[in-house]
C-alpha cells in the first residue's frame, strides 16, 4: 500500500512524482494523513493522494 511507503516523507525532503518526471524536483512541504503537499520545480504546489501515487525519494 503506497501510502504506508510515503508515510517516511517529511517536510524538507526532496521527492520526484514517478508518472511525471517532467514537474522535476519536489521538496515536501507537509505530509498529513494521507496528503503530502509537495512544491514541485516545474508544477508549483501540488497534493498529493498517497494512497494512489508513490513518490520518489530524491538523494543528492
């Protein structure tokens, strides 16, 4: 169950949507229930449904 996966999210950590690479880099800025609000470089704000999508810890 993806959201159980994204429940390690926390604000600050950098993350990438795997259905759109395109949005580039998101940094979380919260991560509530099963929400996770997420500024993406090249989409802006968006939320996210974890219960649907996995997001992708991004390390540099």
């Amino acid at each position: 169950m993806p959201h159980d996966q994204n429940a390690m999210l926390e604000p600050g950590m950098f993350v990438q949507h795997p259905q759109a690479p395109e949005w580039g880099r998101g940094q979380v800025q919260s991560n509530i229930g099963a929400r996770i609000t997420v500024n993406f470089e090249h989409q802006g704000k968006q939320v996210i449904d974890s219960t649907r999508i996995l997001l992708l810890p991004v390390y540099d």
